[in-house]
C-alpha cells in the first residue's frame, strides 16, 4: 500500500526532505505532499542584503515548481490552520483534510519579543522575503522625506540585537545608507545606525578575536553599538533604553531572538520553554514516532550537550536525515542516529566583508571570509538543483 507523507513547510529542512525522500523511494512507495504558504523556496539566509538594497528579492526567491518538477511530489500552495497527531491528520486554511502516515513539521521559528512594550506593534522583523522588501522600501521611503521633513528621526535607524541576523543586517545597513543618503541629497554626517543588545557583547559564541574584528570593521563604517544595554519598550518614534535612554527613530529592526512555532505548541507536542519541539536521536516526536520534526521549530543537542543554535545548514542537514529516515520506515533498515555536522561559521559585514570559524579553529576574515560564505550558499544551490532554476 502506498504511504502518505505529509510535509508541512518548503524551507532548507523541508525542502531537502521532500528531494531526499523521493530520491529513495518511488511513486508506488509513498505519495509526497509538500504545503508551503508561498510558490517559492526562500533563502532565509540572504533576506539581510535584500532588507538594504543590496540584493533583489528575486535572487532570493525560488519557484518551488521549478525544484520538484518531474520529481513527483505534490506540491499545495496552503497555510496550515491546525496539526492533529492523535487523528493523523493537519488542517490547513481552507478547512481540507490531509491524512497521513508520515508527518514532517518544518514550520520554522516566530520572532520572541521577550515581552517588551510595543516591540511586536512597533518593529519591523526579518524572517521573509516580503518583510525584506517592506524594510527596503522603508528605509528608501526616510531618505525621500527627509529633505522636506527634517526631522532627524527619518535618518535614525535602530537594529535590536546583535547575533548573527542583526549584525549581518547592520553590516549591509553601514554600506547602503551612505548610498541613500548621497542619492536623496543629504548629508551622510546625519545619518545614524545603532546596535542595541542586551547582552555584553556581539555575536555570541564567535572567537573573541573574530568578534573585536567584526566590532571594528563595522564601527569604522559608523555603526554605534550599544551593548549590556536591553530595550525595555518601543513606543511610536522612540525605543526606551533600561538605562533610562531613549532613542528617536522611524526605523526599529528587532533580530533579537526566536521561538517555535506556535502551531507545533497548540498540537500538543513536547516543548521546551521557548516553544522549541522536543525530539529524539531520530528527529521523531517523541510521542508520535510517525513525526518528524526539523529545522527552527525543534530542539536539538550538540555534543557538548548544549542545545544547537537554529541555522540553515542545521536545517538542511536535519532535512536529508530524515529522508533517509522515511525510506527506512517504509522499507525497512537500522536507523543511525542524526549528528550533525557543523562546519563553521561565517557572518557576514558588509558587502567583501565577513568573520568566521571553519574546521572548528581555522578563523577566517575580510574577502576570504566573504568568498567562503557564498562558496556555500552555491553548494546549497547545487544541491537542490536551482542554478538556474525559475527565480
């Protein structure tokens, strides 16, 4: 009898799920669905160059019938409304059924506000494609007014936190802004860009020696960090400081943080407090073993026992792990459980620019830095066969 497999979200771990599967089994074998809510793969990774103009939000966008096609996956342009592991069941948005035998959740993570006033109402965040467009078109929007406006707030830009997300961001931000401001007519010397963190210092878990180089390359730009130092509300046209200060500004850009997704919360599944779903060495549900859970919405353990940052070359691992994992339920054949393979980190500062770690000691920086960064950004394309896919 045929297997249903049911994958919901075409992100770096559903995606390369839904290859990995259907490369092992066959059409006879399992019927593949893939439910995205957009036609199109995101390169999350990338959304940072596009939030400043840097990038077109083509370049980061790929048709999803242009991956899969004369692969035999059903591809559903759906939202989903509810998850029922007891039924065996999801719901999506337009109140049809998919029943399955086999559920991978790859929803990704939502934007953790750690309860701070007005953040949600009052701050952009970055997490697609269309919030990177929104924020471009922001941004250019502050350069247009300000020559009739002059109001300093227009030129004022505040980007909360400072891992990875916000510090590539205010790395694109610190070239582009100079660029906006030499086109609208103004000033560059009135244009600000602040960091704010909470905690003592910028991109947490990097060498110390990359993170006082990614420090000074991006200060020499002009950007004014402000660490140690947590937001504790965002008002219209101001973010109050703890310390008591308040920054005027038209633009507030939160990065500081993720949690799971809620509709992996609401269907019951094992969490960690940040919303994160609990899995075993298998990725499976721990309570629902015909459940797959990948990417930002699930919580998983590195070697040292700590839990592993959500990344996409995490994501994309977890994704072909468990497309080897289905074809062995079906099939049959002795489960190895997933490790991961971390092979470094590299953030990215700016356009040529970039820090990292590979091999886990070799440090990396400026062009080189930069060069290895899209070396893997091509490798991820290969792999998913979109050289020269639909854009």
């Amino acid at each position: 009898m045929i297997k249903e497999i049911v994958i919901l979200g075409a992100g770096y771990a559903g995606l390369l799920c839904a290859l990995e599967a259907r490369k092992k089994l066959s059409p006879e074998e399992a019927k593949i669905t893939l439910i995205n809510k957009h036609t199109y793969h995101q390169l999350i990774t990338q959304l940072h160059e596009t939030a400043a103009g840097a990038r077109s939000d083509r370049s980061i966008r790929i048709a999803i019938d242009s991956l899969i096609q004369g692969k035999a996956i059903d591809f559903r342009k759906a939202t989903v409304q509810s998850i029922q592991p007891e039924q065996k069941q999801v719901v999506l948005s337009d109140e049809s059924v998919l029943r399955y035998d086999y559920l991978v959740v790859a929803l990704g993570s939502e934007a953790e506000y750690f309860g701070i006033t007005g953040l949600k109402e009052h701050a952009f965040i970055l997490k697609s494609v269309n919030q990177a467009r929104l924020i471009r078109s922001h941004i250019e929007s502050c350069f247009a007014r300000y020559p009739y406006e002059q109001d300093p707030a227009l030129l004022r830009f505040v980007i909360g936190g400072a891992g990875f997300s916000g510090i590539e961001l205010v790395g694109e931000l610190a070239d582009k802004l100079p660029e906006l401001a030499k086109e609208a007519g103004v000033d560059e010397k009135h244009v600000e860009l602040y960091n704010v963190e909470a905690a003592p210092g910028i991109l947490p878990g990097f060498d110390t020696a990359l993170v006082d180089a990614a420090r000074k390359s991006l200060q020499g730009r002009g950007v004014r960090f402000m660490t140690g130092v947590p937001i504790v509300e965002v008002s219209p046209g101001v973010v109050h400081l703890k310390t008591g200060e308040t920054i005027e500004t038209k633009t507030v850009v939160w990065t500081g943080g993720v949690r799971g997704n809620q509709l992996v919360i609401d269907a019951g599944f094992e969490t960690e407090p940040r919303g994160r779903a609990k899995v075993n060495e298998f990725l499976q549900s721990p309570t629902h073993k015909e459940v797959y859970i990948l990417g930002d919405c699930s919580f998983v353990l590195g070697e040292n026992g700590r839990p592993l940052p959500p990344t996409a070359q995490l994501a994309w691992q977890m994704g072909s792990a468990a497309g080897k994992y289905l074809f062995q339920d079906i099939k049959g054949g002795v489960k190895v459980p997933f490790t991961p393979n971390i092979m470094g980190s590299l953030a990215s500062l700016g356009r040529k620019d970039a820090v990292g770690q590979v091999l886990k000691s070799y440090k990396m920086y400026g062009k080189v830095a930069y060069m290895a960064k899209e070396a893997s950004q091509v490798r991820y394309l290969a792999k998913i066969g979109a050289m020269f896919a639909a854009r």
